[in-house]
C-alpha cells in the first residue's frame, strides 16, 4: 500500500510540473518561445518574395514612365519655341537642330522636325514621281490617304496584284499599275521615271507559310528594290519590324534582318528604313500573334505607347514627311523616333 500510494504522488508531482512548464511557456515575458515559432512560414516567405518583385516592377515602370515624360517634354521645346516666334516656322532658324548629313542617324533631333509648309511646297514644285507597292495592306492603306491629302508628288504609282480602283477615290495623280510579283521583270518599266518608292509589302507566316513569308517580306521586297534602282529611284523607303535583326534566332525577325541588310547593299542616295512595333488598326484580316502581344502588353502601351505600338496612320504620315526631307544616306528609325517625325 506504502509503495502504491508513493507512485501515486510522484505521479501527480510530475504532471503538475509539466502543467506549470506548459503555462510558463505560453506566458509572455518569460524568454521562452515555442517550438512552433522557431520554424520558418513557407507561405509567408513567398509573400515576401512576390512583393520584392512587385516593388522592383514597379519601380521599372515608374523609371520608363518617367523618361519617356522627358522625352515628351524635349520634343515639345522646339514647338513652344517656334509658337512663340510665330513667323519663325523654317529649321535653319535654329542653327545645330537639323542635321542632314551622316551615313547613318538612328534618331538626332531633325528627326523630331515636322515637315514644313516650305518643304513640301519645294517637294511639289520639283515634281517628284513616287511608287507604292504594298498599297492594300493597313499601312499601305494609311500610306496613299495621306499621300493624297498633302499631295506632295505630281505623279504617284500604285503597282499591285489585281485591280482595286482605289483610284477612283484619290487625285488624278494616282495611277494603278497591275504586275505579277512572280516575274517582276517583265514589268520593270513600271519604275521608269520614279525617284521615290515605298515598300509596304508584308504577310504573315499563319497566312503564308514559311515559303509564302520568304517570298512576299524577302523576295519580293528586294526584287522591286533592285529593279526600282536600276531604273533610277534614288530614296526608297521600306518598312520594317521592331527588332529586325539578321543574326536573330527567331525566324521573322531573322528575315526583316536580312531584308535591311541587302537593301543597304543597294546604295540607294537615300534609303529609310522604317521599325515600327504593333501596329495600331482594324485589320479585315485577323493576326493571332499582334492581338496576344497587344493583350499582353497593353499595360506597357498604355504606359509608354511611343516604345511598344504605333498607329498606322501615324506611320505613314511619318514616311510622308521623310520622303519630303531624307536625313542621310541610310536611316534606321526606330518606333519612338517615328512617333517624333510624325509630329
């Protein structure tokens, strides 16, 4: 009985220490911390993770939002400027702006010039004869709009596939010439008398092929490049991709790579090759791949548009104004500098 009732007290001696452990534990204060505490929260660190990157991304775009805000107020400078003089409207006011001369200018101030009245009209009293091939597609389409409204050239020539009669809704200045691209060569005569052309050829891979896209954005490109030099064009104006890049791994950036490269094999007096990015517009056909980047950028081209994305309609009004004033033997513009020559 002794030995029963001793157990029994060492017994409740022990579970009453471990209850005040228990308690003493769970106390504040007491420098003690439980076990549980000590391990590390998986979820909590992924959190801390995800906000670090948030902070970063958002500093980015502070940083993009920022620049291009700059940028915007070094572009607007000039034009406060000649508002001001009023009678002023000529570059050669402001000595140091304009710059003519280089082989090759990727976007200096002159590009930021708009055209002016003087140019143009100096443009139409040398009656220029210019070609458009590439005329049904969304640029081409913007292209021949303004080339009708600011009517800088006494003759322009539409050289297509089928007849449109988009004729019909444009000058008399327009004239619409049917080739086969397949054999180009039996109508190269179509380029006698034109100095100026422009080249908004272009199709898709999804629409093509790889075969169809080599020979529509290659093949044909410089064809009418090689035949329009031979018969005496001497600034060509091509449009391009954002990217363009002839050692690219990917295969249409490859290709517009490659295109620019042998059109500056052609050493035309001028040559101005246009990068813009997504184009901007209503397309009658549909392009999986511009309407996913569009999706997926559209917080980015909200942001800083002059970078990403361009419309149509701005593109041509700059291609415009560049045929009127050539800067160089050989110009690359960029996306953010096509925004600045369009105005």
């Amino acid at each position: 009985m002794a030995d029963s009732c001793a157990d029994g007290d060492e017994d409740s001696r022990d579970s009453l220490s471990n209850e005040e452990e228990t308690i003493q534990g769970n106390l504040p204060g007491t420098g003690q911390v439980p076990k549980q505490s000590l391990k590390q929260d998986p979820q909590g660190w992924d959190c801390e993770c995800a906000a670090i990157r948030a902070f970063f991304c958002f500093l980015i775009l502070c940083v993009v939002i920022l620049q291009s805000y700059l940028d915007y107020r070094e572009f607007q400078a000039p034009k406060f400027v000649l508002r001001i003089l009023g009678g002023v409207k000529h570059a050669s006011h402001f000595p140091g702006q304009i710059e003519l001369g280089g082989r090759q200018n990727r976007g200096n101030l002159s590009c930021r010039m708009a055209t002016d009245n003087s140019d143009l009209v100096k443009v139409r009293q040398d009656g220029h004869v210019a070609f458009v091939v590439g005329y049904t597609g969304e640029t081409g389409k913007e292209l021949i709009k303004a080339l009708s409204v600011m009517k800088p050239f006494s003759r322009v020539l539409l050289i297509g596939r089928r007849k449109t009669n988009v004729t019909e809704k444009l000058g008399n200045e327009f004239e619409e010439k049917i080739v086969d691209f397949d054999r180009l060569e039996e109508h190269e005569n179509v380029f006698a008398g034109c100095d100026i052309g422009f080249n908004c050829l272009g199709t898709t891979r999804g629409k093509s092929g790889k075969d169809g896209f080599i020979r529509v954005d290659h093949d044909y490109v410089i064809k009418t490049a090689e035949l329009a030099k031979a018969k005496g064009c001497k600034h060509f104006l091509h449009v391009s991709s954002m990217g363009s890049n002839q050692t690219s791994w990917f295969f249409y950036t490859k290709t517009k790579g490659l295109v620019e490269e042998e059109l500056q094999n052609l050493q035309f007096e001028h040559l101005s090759i246009f990068r813009p990015g997504s184009l901007l517009c209503d397309r009658e056909d549909s392009r999986i791949g511009e309407k996913f980047a569009a999706c997926c950028l559209s917080p980015c081209i909200c942001c800083c548009s002059k970078y990403l994305a361009i419309p149509t309609e701005t593109l041509a009004l700059a291609m415009v104004r560049r045929a009127c004033q050539p800067n160089g033997a050989v110009e690359i513009i960029e996306n953010k500098t096509i925004h600045y020559i369009a105005g």
